[in-house]
C-alpha cells in the first residue's frame, strides 16, 4: 500500500493523493488521485479515469498533455489500483453512479484548490461509461467543459439475442447474489499483447496485481450496473459539452492469439461504440484510429502519435474562449 506522497508508478514529480469516501456498501473505500503539482495551465486539466481490471500508469500521456498546456491528473477509483486495500473485491460496485463522489471531489480539488478554470474530462472503456453518465447527471453544473472517450464501453458485444440474454442473467443474479462471481472464460491474450515480461511481445511495463492477465472474476452486481448504465446511454444521454469518442480502426474477435492483437480493438465492437457515442449529446466528434488497440494509449508508436494528433487538433477546435466559471 503507497502513502500520499510521490507516485514512484507515474515518476516526473507527480504525487498521489488520497480522497476519503462516503462508506458504501462494501464498507469503507478511497479514491487516489495523481498529478504533478502546478499552477493554473493555460488550457486547464485533463483528469483521466482507467477502465475495468486497471489503474492509471501511462505517463507518457500525461507529459505529453502537459507539454500541449494542460494541467493532467488521473483518478484511480473505488477498490482499482492504487486505491485497493485489503479485503476489497477488485472493481466491484453495484451502481456505477457511486463513482460521483469521487469524480465530484477531485473536480472541486482541481477547480477550487488548484484553480484550473477547465475540466476536460476523459474515460477508458468502463471509464468512458462512468464519465458519459457522470456528465450527463452533472450537465446543468457546468464541471466538466469538454469529454473524451477512449474507446468507450457503451454496449457488450454481440446482437440483440445476447443482450437480452446477458441482461436476464445480470438483473436475476445481480439483484439476488451481487458479489456471485459469474463463471467467464480466463484470457490472458490481450494482457499477451500489452505486457513486456509475458513473452508474446508486449512493450509495456505494469503491475500485473492491479491490471491482472486475463480477467477479475465478474461479479453479477458489477455486471448489472454496467448494463443499466449501457441501457441508459441507449436510450441516449444530453451532455452539453463537446464530446470526442475515438475508437481503433477495427474490431476483431478475441479468438486465437495473433497479429490482429497488435492493430485491432479485441474488446469491444468499435462500430457499435462510435454510433451510440453520437447520441451522448448536440456536439460530438468521433474518429478512428489506423493500428489502435482496445487501449489507444497502449497501441504502437505511430497509432499513439495519430490519437494525441487528433486530439490536439480537436481541443483547439474547441477551444473556449474564457475559463468556465470557477
């Protein structure tokens, strides 16, 4: 367990800083955020939020935004990451609208302590379903002024069939038995394609503990919060805000190991995930990415260089012309 202090994960000065929250339902939990102490950036901040079985450790993003005028922090939520403690169930929630609080309080420490006027907020995969639903229930507050979503979660894959089948699955045993862990195939091969000491050619480096090979058992009340969020964002959400969704080029089937793990979206169908992405609100953007893996910020160098150049040049298209009120 880390004491708040410097991050020795993320390095460069940034410092790791614990948010109290309210007890739930699995007893007390915390929140960590991560950031590199500054004084207001001239563009305001990004504050990142990781997906499912994941924590925040892309450092090289968080320069690279900070060279591009952008105060950057990352959120690791409830029982992920930095924030587990023993004892926890890793990633377990029943209602995904319990993340609020800890997205609510590190928006006020980066808005009210350290006075950046801008939130750009941006989610990864489960991450990208919390902040779309987070933005949409704090629409009419004006914290967050711009979202980006890498490769959001928005539906499981599969047609109408295997949704209604999932649902009835996830609504019975989810409601009855929320901490039943479901029985799902374990594969490591997307952790294959990712992770430098697995041997299959990965080039990163991470804590395998917090970003597990293969997958967290699924439990039914995590699964039932995830497609009531999914449902909701169906039936289409109203964020005011400007909205950029970026996805891989392609989807492929998680089969066999191979080279479409190297230039492909493993995880989630990227079609389905663009076109309910234009209903998350009046101004969205969506774009796709040549060689991108489920993780755009995980891909090789030249779909990495390809997704900070698409952002870049959205963010100055939409740029506001003051802060937002702080």
């Amino acid at each position: 367990m880390f004491d708040d202090g410097a991050d020795a994960i993320l390095g460069h000065g940034f410092v790791r800083e614990t948010i109290p929250l309210t007890p739930d339902e699995r007893a007390p939990a915390v929140a960590t955020l991560v950031y590199r102490p500054q004084g207001p950036a001239p563009r305001g901040a990004f504050l990142y939020v990781h997906g499912y079985n994941d924590y925040f450790f892309q450092t090289w993003f968080a320069l690279r935004m900070e060279a591009l005028g952008f105060a950057f922090y990352a959120l690791d939520l409830r029982r992920y990451g930095r924030s587990l403690r023993p004892g926890d169930i890793a990633a377990y929630t029943r209602d995904l609208a319990v993340y609020d609080e800890e997205l609510d309080a590190a928006i006020w420490r980066i808005r009210h302590r350290d006075g950046q006027g801008r939130v750009c907020l941006v989610g990864h995969s489960t991450g990208g379903l919390i902040v779309s639903l987070y933005a949409h229930r704090r629409r009419r507050e004006g914290l967050v002024t711009r979202l980006v979503l890498n490769a959001p979660f928005l539906d499981i894959t599969g047609g109408a069939a295997r949704r209604v089948m999932v649902d009835l699955l996830a609504d019975t045993v989810g409601r009855a038995a929320p901490e039943h862990a479901l029985p799902v195939t374990d594969d490591p091969s997307y952790a294959w394609s990712l992770h430098a000491g697995l041997g299959r050619g990965g080039a990163w480096q991470y804590d395998l503990g917090w970003k597990r090979p293969g997958t967290l058992p699924l439990r039914a009340g995590w699964l039932r919060a995830v497609r009531q969020g999914q449902r909701r964002v169906a039936r289409g959400l109203n964020i005011p805000c400007p909205i950029l969704a970026m996805c891989s080029a392609h989807s492929a089937p998680a089969r066999e190991f191979g080279p479409r793990y190297r230039d492909s979206d493993v995880v989630i169908d990227v079609d389905r995930a663009l076109a309910l992405a234009k209903t998350l609100g009046p101004d969205v953007t969506t774009a796709r990415i040549p060689g991108g893996l489920h993780d755009l910020l995980l891909s090789a160098p030249p779909a990495r260089e390809r997704t900070v150049d698409v952002l870049d040049a959205w963010l100055g298209e939409r740029e506001p012309a003051s802060p937002a009120g702080r």
